[in-house]
C-alpha cells in the first residue's frame, strides 16, 4: 500500500545535466528531498532500498537504445514508489508497455521542466498524469490493438512479437529487425522461438504465412 509519509525523490536518467536540471527544480518548487541516482542499473535496486523515494522520475533513454528496463527494475524493487517516465517520443517505446507497469504518469522527454514539475505534483497528489502528445500515442496504439483483437490472436502473440513478425514478414533479416526496434539481435531470436511455438510452426516463412492467413499482418 502506497505510504503518503515517504517523501522523495528519484531522478534516475543517464544524461546528469537533465537529472541535475529536473533535480534542482523540483527542490526549489516542491521543497521535499529529491536525490539523483547513477544511472547504473545495477546500482539502482540498491539506490532505491537506501533512499526508498515516494516517487521516481526515469528517462527511458539509455545510449542511444531505448529501455523500459529501469522502470521494470523499480517497479519490482519497489511497488509502492510512485514512477513518472519521460519518454523519447521519437522513439520505440510505446506508452502502453509502460502503462502496463502501473506507471502513473508519461511525459515526453521534451517536456519543459515546468510540465515535468507539474506531472510530478500531480501523482504526489494521488493523480495520474499524461501530457496530449503520449496521450495521441496511447490512443492510437489502443485503436491499433483493438483491431487485432477483432480479428483474431493467432496463439496469443503479444504486441512486441507482432512487430518482429510484421518486420520478418517485410523480408528483414534478424539484425536489421533488432535495430528497427532497437532491441538485441538474441532477443529478436527468443521472440521468433515464441512466436514458432505459439503458431505451431517451425520456420519464419511457416509463421508468415500462418499469420497472414489468420490476417494479423498489415495491421500496423
């Protein structure tokens, strides 16, 4: 249960001068303890049991790759911290991934640090937040996964095993499909594996085919 007497903050983004900036704001509009993290995820599940913040700010810009993962390592470390995520909206990250994670609220990473003070009073008071470019982006991404679902699953494949399939189906060998989606070639492999056992097939072309018989394919 959510305890309203935990009263920091976490910034954790990997480029310091946005941490620092978003930081120092925050002290000086909201005056609770704000603390920035390293940025080092395998630091983080430490940082968080040292400083056990009410709430986290996360950039989900790691390099020049685009992770959810500090948001999931928070989230498990600790489920009562409240999380704002700034997302790169260039990106591939979709908003619903995060919503999924019990998020309570999105903003672009190109959010003024105003807009991003803003988000985060908002949950402090117990809100949700979601600033109108995310929200055109859930929005379609909800429209985009309500047509699959009236179509038909073929064996249940979820959103991120569509979009390898979708990109397999284009003709795009393993690394190119890693970097569409900026995910790790080994991981664009696990997915096709689900994806062979979920259909029932045991080649790429097979999972093709099988899936645009069942037209899952196009709906993009």
């Amino acid at each position: 249960m959510f305890d309203p007497s935990r009263t920091g903050v976490l910034i954790v983004d990997h480029q310091p001068l946005l941490a620092r900036g978003v930081a120092s704001l925050l002290r000086d509009e909201i005056g609770i303890p704000v603390y920035q993290a390293s940025a080092r995820q395998e630091l983080l599940a430490a940082e968080m049991a040292d400083y056990q913040p009410r709430l986290a700010v996360v950039g989900t810009t790691v390099g020049n790759q685009f992770s959810v993962d500090p948001v999931k390592l928070i989230a498990q470390a600790d489920p009562d911290c409240r999380i704002v995520v700034l997302v790169d909206p260039h990106g591939s990250i979709e908003p619903y991934d995060l919503v999924r994670l019990n998020v309570s609220a999105l903003a672009s990473r190109f959010a003024t640090l105003e807009e991003v003070v803003l988000a985060v009073r908002q949950v402090l008071g117990g809100q949700q937040s979601l600033d109108a470019y995310m929200a055109t982006r859930l929005l379609k991404e909800l429209s985009v996964t309500a047509r699959r679902v009236d179509a038909g699953s073929a064996g249940g494949l979820t959103r991120r095993e569509m979009q390898v399939l979708e990109l397999v189906a284009d003709g795009l060998p393993n690394r190119e499909v890693a970097n569409q989606l900026h995910i790790s070639e080994n991981t664009v492999k696990n997915h096709m594996r689900s994806v062979h056992e979920k259909l029932g097939v045991k080649t790429r072309t097979e999972a093709v085919v099988k899936a645009a018989r069942e037209g899952l394919l196009g709906l993009r």
